[in-house]
C-alpha cells in the first residue's frame, strides 16, 4: 500500500514465483474508481485478485504483510 494506491500479489515462496498480482494501477480495476487509496478502491482489489487466484486454482492464501 502507497499513500495513493493498493497492491497485492499472491506468492510462491519456494518457486519464487508471483502467481497472481492485482492493484489500483492496474485498468481492469482502476476502471470505475473515484480515488485509488482508500476502502473501496481496497475491496476492488482483492476482488479481482481473488478471481485471478481462483483462476489458476489457488483455494487457500497465507497473508503476509511484509
């Protein structure tokens, strides 16, 4: 999180590889937002980053803040 946007991506620690990203920069989400940091903007992207996580089959997610 930035003062103006939100990321998040989904992780594979031992593969080292990103396997879902979504944030207020990106169009399919920046689409339809008044502003890009707050609650609303927050929810959008968890949203889309949960379709996209359901998409490549990923049902359970560990969060880490760092």
């Amino acid at each position: 999180r930035s003062n103006k946007h939100i990321y998040a991506q989904i992780i594979d620690d031992i593969a080292s590889v990103t396997l879902a990203s979504a944030s207020t920069r990106g169009k399919v989400v920046r689409d339809g937002l008044k502003k890009t940091g707050n609650a609303a903007a927050a929810k959008i992207v968890g949203t889309e980053i949960a379709k996209q996580a359901i998409g490549v089959g990923i049902k359970c997610v560990k969060f880490d803040r760092n």
